[in-house]
C-alpha cells in the first residue's frame, strides 16, 4: 500500500478525520494549521465516495477555524 493508502479505505478516512478534528478543537495554533492541511490532503487524494460520510465532521471543523478568532495564517 502506498503512502497516501489510508485516504482509500473508510476506516483510514475515519481515524484520520478524527484524529485532524481533536487537532483543530484543542491544539495550538501551528497544530490547527497542520490538520487543516491534513483536511485539504485528504479531499485532494481521497475518493469522492470514501469522503461523503466524514464530509460533515470535516466541514464542521473547518467552519470553527473560521468563525473563532484566528490568526490569520490558520484561516488562510
């Protein structure tokens, strides 16, 4: 399995999303800006169908980031 393998399986998609979701609620700044990435990765490399059912958490996330107060350079 090559590297970005776990963005094809569910299960990987879950546990990521997951994991990137703990991140941008309690982590620190640099941390936020990490799993945001790790959110952008996953929706650039993973297929439409393994997204759909983790789209709501990842979204709900990312809607967070926007609307608390940010630095700039988490938002962007």
């Amino acid at each position: 399995m090559d590297t970005l393998g776990i963005f094809r399986i569910d299960a990987g998609i879950k546990l990521v999303v997951s994991v990137a979701q703990a991140a941008i609620m309690h982590g620190s700044v640099e941390v936020r800006i990490d799993a945001a990435l790790v959110f952008k990765y996953m929706l650039d490399f993973s297929p439409v169908a393994n997204i759909k059912k983790e789209i709501i958490k990842i979204c709900g996330a990312l809607i967070r980031v926007v609307n608390d107060k940010f630095p700039q350079d988490l938002k962007v």
